[in-house]
C-alpha cells in the first residue's frame, strides 16, 4: 500500500516543500528555507503546520463519555461544552497505547490522534464500541497549526474574535467564508491554534494564513524540534505500551476522580508509581562539546547504565543540542553529569529542568 497524501499535497509541492514518508503519509519534512529558520520563525512570530495525517474522531451518543472513561484515566464527564483535554490511551499494565487530545462542542466528544497510531487508536475505539455510541472517523476533514506568539493577529487579521478564547478551549469559527473548528492548542509550546476544516476548503485556508507576512510554512522537522525543547513525549519515544504517565512526567493527564477510584486501565500500576515514585523519570539533557546525542543512546554513570535517551539532535532556540531521555529517579536533579553512550563513544550531558524553553501559552 503507497503513501497517502493529505489535501494539501500539492500546496506544499508549490511551496517549494521536501516531502517525505511519515505515518503513511506523503509529508513535507521542511521548505526551502530550512528547519532552523523555520523553527526559529515559529518562537518568534508565527509557523503554518500541516497535520491533517492525524485522525479526527467524533463520538457521540448516551455511552460516549463512558466508553472513553473505560479507555482513558480522564474524567470526561468533566470535560465541558467547548474545552480541550489532554488525555492517553491506556493498556493494563499502565503503559500508553497512544496520546490524544479530546474536545467537547455541540455535545460531541472530538477527538484528535496521532497519524502514526490511528488505525491503531481507530480499532482499539471500535473494539469497544456499544450500541448507544456512535462513532465517526472524519477523513474529509483537513487540521492546520498555526503556532506562535504573533499566530493571533495573524487569526484577528482573518475577522476572527479571540476574546475570550483561551488555551484548551475549542469553538467554531469562520475565516472568509470557510466553516471552521478552531482549539487554542498546538504541540509546540508556543500559544497557537489547530483549525479543522472541510477538506476541499483545506488550500484555500492554507493560502489565507500562509498570505500574512508573520507567517512561515514550515514542516515535521521544525515540529519535532519545537516539541522537545518544549519537552512535549512524542509517541515511540518518550511514550510507548511500556511507559506509564507519572515516569513520563503526565501527572496531570491522571483526573483527581479517576485516581482516587482507580477505576482505569493499569490504575494499580500507575497509582504505585504515583505513590511510591516511578524507578525512571523524563528529563531535559543539555550535551557538552557541541556534538548531539540521538534517541537509543545509553546514559550511563560511572560506566553503569542509568537510562535512555529518547529523543535528541539541535535545538535552535537554545542554538545548542539537546535530548529528552528516561533516568534513574535520584539522578533527575538539574545538574547531574551524565555520559551518553552511542556505540562506544561517549558524549558529556548534564540533565536539565523541563521544558527546556518556556511554554508561552495564553490561559484564561
């Protein structure tokens, strides 16, 4: 089976995009200009993502909230009409099938998955359909990210009225003409939307945004490094079916309902580690020497192995390397000297707070 293409194959192909594999889907990887520039551009006024390869899922009928309590340590029921929750599909040792993000508008529970895990999360959802719940994957629909600080006067230039509209919230909106679903969310750590649309609206909204001179397209390359300065787990590195939300540092993605009834999937794995402290913990790594260090490299101590590197290479803003990665609990410290370990060559990394670059988004 080829690659698919999303509704803007051909916009990115105009824009001068190198486009590759990713998900199964034909991608732009980054533009003309670069990962660095477009990055950088995304911290300092405005980056246009395409990520229409991620599922959109809407569920709806009397079982909804319930099917989706059964999968996730989420208290859906407390999600209201027109907020924004992060939440994980969980198995029943604790570890996180997938990460996602679930809307509540016009009573429909929306959710968003990773492209990587959709025909995955889209069977797990079925498996466990009942018959009041209702359940519709919306390939006719395209998502766009506009990220960064200058994202929305880019949006008030469009007529759209923000007042009122705060981060993990979600509501309808029109720009020139086109029906939209905008959330005041993104995965960059930046303030900035996710706007869902009609497909075949997809390049004329693209066009729109893309017009405004605080705006650079930019691709998966300048994504993955915005999300891990913002230290945001991507899935297959910093989450994967043997990793639990506390090492991973989700604490918050755990409702206060669903951990005092414990009434989710691993609930009794993770509320040991909630308790007790997880063996391994997330943290930022800041290589010494100028020389990145890659996912799948060993930290070690001393010459004994203390963790794991997950993600790594350059991080623009900092205009230096950096990597996320799992180690001991006692060595989280900020400071802690460590040695990354990649086929026997060893590079100094001093573990680091996270986020590596403050979060910047716009709450109510």
């Amino acid at each position: 089976m080829g690659t698919r293409q999303t509704p803007l194959y051909d916009f990115h192909i105009a824009n001068g995009a190198r486009m590759v594999p990713f998900a199964g889907w034909d991608m732009p990887v980054q533009y003309q200009d670069g990962i660095k520039a477009e990055h950088l551009a995304t911290r300092d006024s405005a980056g246009l993502f395409d990520v229409s390869h991620m599922a959109q899922v809407w569920l709806s009928g009397d079982g909804a909230e319930a099917m989706l309590e059964s999968l996730t340590p989420t208290d859906v029921g407390a999600i209201a009409e027109g907020r924004v929750r992060y939440s994980l599909f969980l198995n029943d040792s604790g570890g996180v099938l997938d990460d996602l993000m679930v809307a509540r508008l016009d009573g429909t529970l929306q959710l968003v998955v990773n492209a990587g895990r959709a025909e995955h999360d889209i069977d797990h959802l079925r498996a466990h359909l009942t018959a009041d719940v209702e359940m519709i994957h919306h390939e006719d629909r395209a998502l766009l990210a506009l990220q960064g600080p200058k994202a929305p006067q880019v949006l008030a230039r469009l007529g759209v009225d923000l007042s009122g509209f705060f981060f993990m919230q979600i509501g309808h909106f029109t720009i020139d003409g086109i029906e939209t679903i905008i959330t005041r969310s993104g995965y960059t750590g930046e303030d900035g939307f996710e706007i869902s649309c009609s497909a075949d609206r997809a390049v004329q909204l693209a066009t729109l945004l893309a017009g405004d001179d605080a705006v650079t397209l930019a691709g998966l390359g300048a994504r993955d490094t915005l999300r891990m300065e913002a230290g945001l787990p991507l899935w297959g590195h910093e989450l994967d079916e043997t990793i639990n939300p506390v090492a991973a540092g989700l604490r918050f993605a755990l409702s206060k309902r669903r951990r005092e009834a414990a009434d989710f999937p691993g609930a009794a794995a993770i509320m040991k580690d909630w308790n007790n402290g997880a063996p391994r913990l997330l943290t930022g790594l800041l290589p010494q020497g100028g020389r990145p260090v890659r996912d799948g490299a060993e930290l070690t101590l001393n010459g004994e192995l203390v963790g794991l590197v997950t993600s790594g290479g350059f991080a623009p803003s900092l205009d230096a390397p950096a990597a996320l990665g799992f180690v001991d609990a006692a060595l989280v410290e900020p400071g802690t000297e460590l040695m990354a370990v990649t086929r026997g060559r060893e590079t100094p990394v001093v573990t680091a707070a996270l986020p590596l670059v403050p979060h910047r988004y716009i709450r109510g």
